[in-house]
C-alpha cells in the first residue's frame, strides 16, 4: 500500500469535511441519529457500487470485501472517537 502524498490527503478531508458539513445541515431538521444512520447506508450502498464496478468481484467474495471495509471503518472511527472525545470531552 502506498502513502498517499501531502496533496492527495488534503483533497481527502476536503471532501470528508464537504460531508460532515452537509450532514451537520441535514442534522438541524432531521436529527443526527438519523442523518448518521443514513450516512451509513449510504456509504454502503456507495462502496458496494464502487466494488462492483471496479471488476473487485473477481478477485474477491463479497465477505472478504465486508472484511476490508469494516476494518477501515472500525479504524478511522476509533480514531474519531479519540479526537472528538479530546476536543469535546464528555458530555455532562
């Protein structure tokens, strides 16, 4: 796996943050437990498009793919939970 460079990475959270200030909007009207529930069937819906697409189902079986992503996302959300918990602290 390569590091992705400085300008790669940057493109990455600017995308992930276009995200997180729409669902922050979304999350006014219709609360954050259900926008974040819906973040999540559509993240899966977008990567299970993108696995097809990407000729992935030859090389791999739809469980080694749930594999992969559940371990990306269980890494990057404890990580998020460490640096919101840092910044926010626990709520009273």
């Amino acid at each position: 796996m390569t590091t992705p460079s400085k300008e790669d990475a940057q493109q990455f959270f600017e995308i992930s943050n276009q995200f997180v200030t729409l669902a922050n909007e979304l999350g006014e009207d219709h609360g954050k437990p259900r926008v974040s529930a819906a973040i999540l069937w559509a993240a899966s819906r977008f990567n299970a498009f993108t696995w097809v697409m990407s000729g992935a189902p030859e090389k791999q079986t739809p469980e080694e793919a749930v594999e992969i992503f559940v371990a990306q996302y269980r890494k990057m959300l404890a990580e998020n939970l460490k640096l919101m918990r840092d910044e926010f602290g626990t709520p009273p």
